[in-house]
C-alpha cells in the first residue's frame, strides 16, 4: 500500500497531542460553555467512569486541556434542560458522553440493538425472552417520565442505583442500547431514561436515516480528526466499530482521498491521517489525565506512541499493585513523565498524593513544578484546600519543596 509520508515518532506524538487539544492555549478569561463544547466537538467523544476516588472520570479531560471550570457547566451541557444540552449519553467508547450532531451517526448502532448484535449477550438474550418486561417498563417511562430503575423494580431486595440488574433494569439497558429511551439526567450518578423525544431535539431525531456505510465513515473520519494519526485499530477502537466494518470504511475512505495512508517510525502497521492534518513544530503542554482521557484509554496505542505501559490497578490486589490505585499520568510537553496515585479526601478537604513515580528520563525541576503547580490547581479546582504528600520514595522528596514554591500553594501537609 503507498504511503503519502512518514513521520516520525516524535512527530507523531506532535500531531497526536495538537489533535486532541494539548497545543491549544488554555482560556485566559473565565472558562464558558462555549469553551466545554469545543473540547467535545474536538475530541467526539468522552468516556463515563463511576470511580469517584478523586471526581468522576468525564470531568478530568477538560480540566486536563482547560484548567479549572465550574462544573455545573459541563452537568448543564450534558443533563440540562432542553435549551442548554449539547450533549447526549451513549455507547460510544463504551459508555460515552457525545455532541448531539453524532447522535444521527449511532442510530445504525441502536437498530442493530434491536436485533440483538452489537450488545452483551446477557442483554441480547433479554431482548429475545422478556418482551413483556420490555413493554411493561416502557409504558411506565411514557407514563411517568423520566425514571431510574431503582423507581421501577419489583425485586424484593434492592442493591444500589447503579448497580441494580433486576429486571427493570436489564429492559431499560436493553431500551437504551436499541435508543427507545435515553438519558434525561442523572441522580448522582443514577441514569434517569425518558423518550428520546422529550429529551433531545425534535430536529436532530427527524433527521433523515444514515446507511451504515455513511455513519461509519463519518465516525472514523471524527476519530482521525482527534487522533491525529492512527493505525485502523486505533482507528476502529475510538467508537468501537467491528474489525469488518472498520476495515471495510477504511479502504472506501483511502480510495476517496479522504484518509491518507502514512508510516510511523517504528509501527508495524500502515498509519491513517487527515490530508489536511498540520505538524507542529512542537508541543509545549502539561497535564494530569484522567486513566479514561482518550489520548491514553487505548494502552497498546499509549505503549507505541510514548513508550509508556499503563495499566490502571483499580481491580489489582493491593499487594500486587506496582503503582497504586487511582494513578493519572503526568503529560509533560512531549512526553508522559511520571504517574501519581491521588485520592482527593473530601471530609478533610485535602488531596492526598499517595505514590509519585518518575519515568526513566525523569522530570528536570522546571517538570517537577509543573507537576506540583498541576496538582495545586487540581486541588483548587476540586475544592481542597490542603495538599498531603505521603509517598516516601525519592521523587516525592523532589517533589515536596516545589509544592512548597508553587504559586497556586495554600497549605502543605
């Protein structure tokens, strides 16, 4: 297959990070809706996690690329009321936050979850055997408007909101996936389902039907767009297409001139990129990331871009974990530069740093304050007015004294 270019490694890292927003200057004014939607438009997608060990992970990446911003902002652009959404909940990189303009580009996904592909088998087979459970919690939707299923379950014994597979809530999962209902908001961090149509706009559900061809093409086209250069895999993975759908895409987009195929040093598969993608001549950034920022939730892709293995331990033992629990990787400029494991402790307002960890190359002292000016800012942003260091090893020694220098410095522990 003939390559339009080849870039390098440490270009590839340039245009991967420009893509997903790292080369963009943070707001100098008060951070406004208008900012939130532009980070969505760019990067399509952002996925939803429920660990609340520091804030829930769809919070992160726009602090990541922002700085600090209200954010009943973004709860407002993603759970408003009609006037102010621009976003909707999906499965997009698993469950995902998207701009409501890729709502017409998932409708193929939902038809194919009415006849049971492309979903878990569990809630496939559910599909199949319980239409009347289906039907009966659909008509209480209708009814009743916008419902968790904790609301609706008949179970005797009931376990938490989220977590709570009754019936009920296998036939909401099962309406959500084929997109007869949607999410109207959320109770903490309940779905809330209500019809589509009194959720979302009446314009963008009366938009004509896509071929799947058409929706898939403009999907991968999205992910390019914030992916800057990509494998077919990293491609395919970004709104999980299947390997034969991908492929197939890929090839029509080529052939169109729409996707150019590139090398990077060092792949072993053939890249894909825009033919309007801009090299930066370099990336001056940094930033915590969230174990969910789509720049990293790809681990392979993560390994061959920066030579950094990530693998979050949330589910690890203890005893075996080599990082910790909840560690958010440290971009700094070109490269990722260390990993700390953080907990923010809201009863005692104070974010507590339990384990810093360089990479081989390390981070000189103008890195290892921006590190601690990143984590002040995290701490002010979170509300924490306290910043406890309790890692013993050698970089949280060079750590502690830039904390103490830091501008954004209120209290050290």
């Amino acid at each position: 297959m003939p390559t339009s270019q080849t870039f390098s490694l440490l270009q590839a890292r340039r245009l991967v990070l420009s893509a997903q927003g790292f080369a963009a200057r943070a707001p100098r004014s008060t951070v406004s809706s208008a900012h939130l939607q532009r980070v969505f438009a760019r990067l399509g997608v952002v996925q939803i996690d429920s660990v609340n060990a520091l804030v829930r992970s769809h919070y992160l990446p726009l602090f990541s690329r922002l700085g600090s911003y209200p954010q009943a902002l973004f709860d407002q652009i993603a759970w408003g009321g009609s006037r102010q959404r621009r976003l909707f909940e999906y499965w997009g990189h698993e469950a995902s936050l998207l701009p409501l303009d890729l709502y017409p580009l998932l409708r193929w996904r939902m038809d194919r979850a009415r006849q049971g592909q492309g979903i878990y088998q569990q809630l496939a087979r559910f599909g199949r055997e319980q239409q009347p459970t289906i039907a009966r919690v659909l008509a209480a939707v209708t009814a009743q408007g916008a419902l968790g299923a904790g609301s609706l379950s008949t179970r005797a014994e009931r376990a938490g909101p989220w977590w709570d597979w009754s019936a009920e809530k296998h036939a909401l999962e099962w309406l959500f996936a084929a997109g007869l209902v949607t999410v109207a908001g959320r109770r903490g961090f309940e779905r809330l389902y209500d019809l589509p149509e009194r959720v979302l706009p009446a314009a963008l559900l009366q938009q004509p039907l896509l071929d799947e061809a058409q929706a898939q093409r403009r999907l991968l086209l999205q992910a390019a767009s914030a992916l800057g250069v990509a494998s077919e895999k990293d491609l395919r993975d970004y709104y999980r297409l299947s390997p034969t759908d991908s492929r197939a895409r890929v090839a029509e987009l080529v052939e169109e001139g729409q996707l150019q195929v590139c090398a990077v040093q060092g792949w072993s598969q053939p890249a894909y990129c825009l033919d309007s993608v801009r090299l930066p001549r370099k990336v001056v950034s940094h930033a915590l990331l969230s174990p969910f920022d789509s720049l990293v939730w790809e681990r392979e892709r993560t390994e061959r871009l920066f030579d950094f293995r990530y693998r979050l331990e949330i589910y690890t033992p203890a005893h075996k974990r080599v990082y910790g629990y909840y560690v958010l990787p440290f971009l700094y400029n070109e490269r990722m530069a260390a990993r700390v494991d953080l907990r923010a402790e809201r009863a005692s307002a104070r974010l507590a740093i339990h384990a810093v960890h360089e990479e081989a190359q390390g981070l000189d002292e103008a890195g290892m304050q921006a590190l601690a000016d990143s984590l002040w800012r995290l701490a002010g942003w979170l509300g924490l007015s306290q910043v406890q260091l309790n890692c013993p090893r050698a970089s949280a020694a060079r750590l502690r004294p830039a904390l103490a220098r830091s501008v954004f410095s209120d209290g050290l522990a």
